[in-house]
C-alpha cells in the first residue's frame, strides 16, 4: 500500500482557502441572480452554454457535460426554464431517444439583460480584489489545473 503524501501546512491553508472562497463566491453570485433576475447561477450558465452552441441548441446530454451538471440535474433546471419560456426542448432529430434543448429569443433576451448585473458581481466579488499579476497568475494556475484533469496532462515541475 502506498503511503499517503499527506498535505503540508501551506498546502492545506491553500486549499482551505479555495475550497471557502469557492463556495462563497459561488453563494453570492447565485443569490446576486436570484434577487436581480430570478434564476439560478445554474440557470444561467446553461443559458449561457445555449446561447453559444451552434444554432442555439444541444443535446441534453452534452449540455449536462458541458455544464458538469448531473443528467437529472439539468433536467429539472431545463424543465424550470421551458415553463418560463427561456428554453424548449426537442426530440433530436438523429437519435430518437435523445432530446435537444433550444434557447428562445425570449431565453436570449433574459440573458442579454442578466448578464451585465452578472458580470458586474462576478468584477465585484473576484477580480476587483486581484491585481492584473494576480488575474494572469490565476488563469494560468487554473489553465495547468484544467488540463491536468481534463487532459491527464502534468505541468512543468515545480520548486
């Protein structure tokens, strides 16, 4: 059995940290949503997912994937946002059991209109607080991390 590399002090204050200003963050823009636009964080990332893929539409499955959503997740959030007119949903037309979700100009509009609130809150709460350093610094970090998971690769060894 191999030994456990535990974490070391300044490793576990850092990830202490991400883990807190992760969840924080991720609180207030959600509640900035709800009390500015009436949706979700989650809402409005799969309205931004749509309004970018091609034709404004995905299949549900790809959008749970590129949302890192759970599949039952996204179904109840596509439901919520077909009631108020923001999405429909559509059998897809090369697999029967598969189902697109579309976003309506309705849907675009509420987007077009959220969206400067959003990015405000997400300036307010992050990078506000960042020096320009720190902001090329933190995509890069994210970037190797990113890759590292997605991809499987390593980064260039660090002292």
């Amino acid at each position: 059995m191999d030994e456990v590399r535990w974490l070391s002090a300044g490793e576990q204050r850092a990830w202490r940290a991400y883990l807190e200003a992760t969840r924080v963050l991720m609180q207030r823009l959600d509640q900035q949503l709800q009390g500015d636009a009436g949706m979700s964080l989650t809402d409005y990332e799969l309205l931004v997912t749509l309004d970018e893929a091609p034709d404004r539409r995905m299949r549900m499955s790809s959008l749970a994937d590129a949302t890192m959503a759970s599949r039952s997740g996204v179904t109840r959030a596509i439901n919520r946002l077909v009631a108020l007119g923001w999405v429909t949903r559509r059998p897809c037309p090369d697999d029967r059991r598969g189902q697109l979700a579309e976003l309506t100009d309705a849907g675009r509009r509420k987007l077009v209109e959220t969206s400067p609130g959003h990015v405000a809150a997400v300036r307010d709460h992050l990078f506000d607080c960042l020096s320009p350093r720190d902001v090329e610094r933190m995509g890069q970090v994210f970037g190797e991390v990113r890759d590292h998971l997605v991809e499987g690769t390593v980064g260039a060894s660090r002292d």
